[in-house]
C-alpha cells in the first residue's frame, strides 16, 4: 500500500496525527528531500528506513519501489514540502500505482497554493495553479500569452533566486492586475504583499529576497 503523506511547508506543528502514525508503521519512507525529511522526522522521533525519490531518479528507483509495493509493503511517500503530486515526481508513481493495480491513498494536510491563495485576499472561486515556469525566458512569455485568456485567479511557485526575474517578465503581461507576492508561510517572517503586480515588482527591488515564494494574480478583469 502506498500512502501519499502531505507534510509541513513551514512550521513543523503542522503535521496531522494520521500522518505520524502512517509513517511510524511504514517499512519505508520515500523521500524528495532526505536531508529536510530527516529534520521532520527526527522532531517526532520516527525512526523508519528512508530512500530518496525525486524527478532526477524517478526512473530509476520506480521499478524497486513497485516491487515491494507489490510484495505488501507499506510505503509512505513524502515532498520536500506541502502536498506530494503537486510540482513533484508523485504523479509519476501514482500513475505506474494505477497501472499496476497498487492500492493507494493520499492523506491530507498542508498546500502551499492553497494557503497562498487563501492569504492572498483576492477571488478563490475560480483560480488555476500553474506550479514552476520554465527557465527558459521564450516559453515563459509564450505561456503567460495564453494565460492571458484564463479568467480566473493564477497561483505560480517561484524560487528566491529568480523571483525578481520572474515577476518583471509577468509585468508585460499583467501588470496592472491586482496580485499579491507571498513568501515564508507559516514561518515566524510570513510576509504577504498585496498590490497590483508592477507595484510589487517595484517595491521588490528595495527589499532583500528571501524564502520560497508564491504568486497569486487576480487575471478575471
């Protein structure tokens, strides 16, 4: 059985009883990130055998962990953070799981887009999650050209390293829209930015880049 784990994006207090219990019992702990998993798991002393699964060695692994997934073992499968199968390698599991009749099930917990849009103040009744962009500055703008139709609200995961990059590409395209710039959620320095999205990006250059941020774009006007 394998069971999809959702984890903290920030504070550690943020971790359901269901999900400690899962994976205190698991045989193995499949991991994005072995070195951040290690932290959570240390905190609540759970003491299971972990492998590292993420996009670079999906293919690899894939065909171990179905075996003992096939042999009855009870696999629980972790992000780095947040929800697995959201901008992660746990579609690419899930769906070999579907093909090879695994049973599986996901346990809820904390998303980042979510919080992000639910912090954002801005309409929550028809949104689009995008996830990462591309590095690649062409396919970007090609996308955000698309988006420009979708009248809905846009939710975007973006690094510290190329945020400011980012947001002054979406400027082109959606500058005048009413956004809002969220970073370290549920940290002790949650910071959430509320202006239209050139506004943000001005106010960007004064402040020093830091956490994991999230874009919401109110794009229905």
């Amino acid at each position: 059985m394998l069971y999809i784990i959702s984890t903290p994006i920030g504070n550690l207090e943020d971790i359901t009883l269901r999900a400690l219990k899962t994976l205190n019992k698991a045989d193995l702990i499949l991991a994005e990130d072995t070195r951040k998993a290690r932290i959570l798991l240390g905190r609540y002393k759970v003491k299971r055998p972990t492998l590292s699964f993420y996009d670079y060695n999906k293919e690899k692994r894939i065909k171990y962990i179905l075996s003992l997934l096939k042999d009855n073992k009870e696999i629980a499968l972790i992000s780095e953070a947040g929800t697995p199968g959201v901008s992660d390698p746990a579609y690419f599991l899930v769906k070999h799981c579907i093909k090879e009749n695994i049973p599986y099930t996901a346990l809820p917990g904390p998303t980042a887009a979510i919080n992000a849009l639910i912090l954002s103040g801005l309409p929550t009744d028809r949104f689009m999650f995008i996830g990462f962009l591309s590095p690649k500055k062409i396919k970007r703008q090609r996308l955000f050209q698309e988006l420009l139709g979708v009248k809905a609200t846009l939710v975007f995961f973006e690094s510290r390293y190329k945020i400011i990059k980012t947001v002054s590409d979406m400027c082109r395209f959606f500058g005048k829209k009413e956004a809002a710039l969220v970073r370290e959620m549920t940290k002790m320095h949650e910071e959430i930015m509320r202006a239209p999205l050139e506004v943000i990006y001005e106010r960007m250059q004064k402040n020093t880049v830091k956490g994991e941020y999230v874009i919401v774009i109110d794009n229905r006007s």
